[in-house]
C-alpha cells in the first residue's frame, strides 16, 4: 500500500472538520485540536519543545506536515510557515483547521513529494521533520534536497522515530505504518552519518524516549477509559479503528527497545 493511501484510507476531511466544528462552535484551541492534528508521539507538548529552535519572521518548511498541529502553533509564535505533505486528504484537512482555531492563523500548505522538493535554492530558513522521515524511503535523496533548499546556515530540525537495540521485537501495526515495507527507521548513529554525508555539521542528538513512552502510556489510559468526548476527536478519526492496536504495539516497542524517539539539530 502506497504510503498516502496509509494515511487517507480512514479520513473523510470534510465529516472531521464538520464535527470539530459542530463541537467548538466558537473556535476551537490549540489543545483541543491536538488529538487530530498532533501525530506524532509527545503531542502538543513535544512540539512545544521543539520549536524552541525557531525565531519569529523565519520562513519555516515543514516536511510531512499532517494535519498541521506543529505548523498552527508555529504560525501563533509570527513564524512563517510553510506545510508540505504528500496526502492530499491530509492537507485538506489541515487548511480547514486552520479555519477551526480560536485565533486563525494563515499558513501555506502544499502536496508535494519530499525526495522532490518544490523550491528553489537557498530559499528556507529552517526544516523540520516530525515523525515523517521514518516513512522515506531514499533519506539521501530527502537530505540532499534539503540542503539544496537551506539557506547557508539553515537549521534541519527533527523529532523522529529511530530504531533501537532491538529491532526484531518490532511489532506492526504502528501510526505510521501498517506493515514493515512503510516504515524506514534508521538508527540514531546511521541517521548522524547521513546527515554528515549530506554536508550537515553542529549535530545535537538528544534522546525523548523515556518522555515518549511515559507520555504514550498515559495517553493509552485516556484512550482505553473511553470517555465519550475523546472518542469525537481521537488519533483514530484519522488512522483508523486499527489505532488502538497501533498504539498499543507503540508502548510495546518503546518498552522493548525496539523504536526510540530522538530530536536532531543540525545546520
Ligand atoms: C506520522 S505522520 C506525522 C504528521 C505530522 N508531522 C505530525 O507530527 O502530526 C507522517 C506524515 O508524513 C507524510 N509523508 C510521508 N512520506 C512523505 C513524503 N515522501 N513526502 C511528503 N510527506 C510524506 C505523511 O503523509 C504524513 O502526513
């Protein structure tokens, strides 16, 4: 299954955003948003840390961008921001939101391929990747298109999934793949020579897994104690009703080291 069809299969943008709206008739928050529009494992709170890299006034790209969760709370702090995503039905979904907040924001939002991307040299100040590298197949490919498109001096930033010590505990399905041919992690060591190969330098690693699985445990309670205004806006109304064994294997493979989670800095 080709990797849109993963994330599209299960989602009808134009029901969610009508239930999003019908539930915050008066505009929805950041927080309230992030059950749908947060994929990736920490949520709102791991995005928070990440965006610690970025200025305002920056011209910000990011790469498999999903609903958008990262790009909105971005797009608040004046950072200039700029999705790009490969599933349509995706980006569909996050311009609606966009219109769902509280406080709207303006964002540009595009579907593109990341191993071809659809800008000219120079022309970003920073990237970033959350939880999206891990479904690339060609990472040099990706890495070298990002360094063409970095201005000198740019920042490549990511909040990824890599592989662990023990890869054969692996267990499928998983958010970002339903079987193993989806999934392209690397090792923390085997993504820095990469990103070496590709003309990065200053790399800062840090490892989040120990949050991400405390934090992935905790969600797993609010999930399974089915309260009914979860169950509106829930990971599933965009992964599918396979969610809750997806999410179940993802504990399973943070707890057996199977997956870690890491931040990647580099210019
Ligand atoms: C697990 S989701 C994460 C979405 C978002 N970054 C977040 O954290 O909420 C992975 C995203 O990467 C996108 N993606 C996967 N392969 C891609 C590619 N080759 N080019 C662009 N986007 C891609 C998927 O469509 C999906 O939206």
């Amino acid at each position: 299954m080709s990797i849109d069809k993963h994330y599209d299969q299960s989602l009808d943008p134009a029901a969610l955003l009508q239930d999003v709206q019908s539930a915050y008739p008066d505009g929805a928050s950041l927080f309230q948003l992030a059950p749908v529009d947060q994929l990736h494992i920490g949520g709102i709170k791991a995005s928070q840390r990440l965006l610690r890299h970025l200025t305002p006034k920056q011209r910000v790209l990011d790469i498999g961008s999903g609903a958008g969760g990262l790009m909105r709370q971005a797009a608040g702090l004046g950072i200039s921001m700029i999705g790009l995503d490969i599933t349509h039905a995706l980006n569909r979904l996050n311009r609606g939101l966009n219109q769902c907040l509280d406080e709207p924001v303006s964002t540009s939002i595009l579907t593109a391929d990341a191993h071809d991307l659809p800008f000219a040299a120079h022309s970003i100040d920073s990237i970033l990747f959350q939880h999206s590298f891990l479904n690339m197949p060609r990472h040099d490919r990706v890495l070298s298109e990002c360094r063409r498109i970095l201005r000198p001096g740019g920042k490549l930033i990511m909040h990824e999934v890599v592989r662990g010590e023990n890869p054969d505990n692996m267990r499928y399905p998983v958010p970002w793949a339903q079987e193993k041919t989806q999934s392209h992690l690397l090792t923390a060591e085997a993504l820095r020579q990469q990103l070496l190969e590709a003309g990065f330098s200053d790399l800062a690693i840090e490892d989040w897994s120990a949050d991400a699985l405390t934090w992935r445990q905790r969600q797993l309670k609010k999930e399974e104690s089915g309260q009914p205004e979860r169950v509106a806006l829930s990971p599933a109304r965009v992964l599918g009703s396979r969610f809750a064994e997806m999410a179940r294997n993802l504990v399973l493979n943070l707890e057996s080291d199977a997956v870690r989670v890491i931040e990647v800095v580099a210019k």
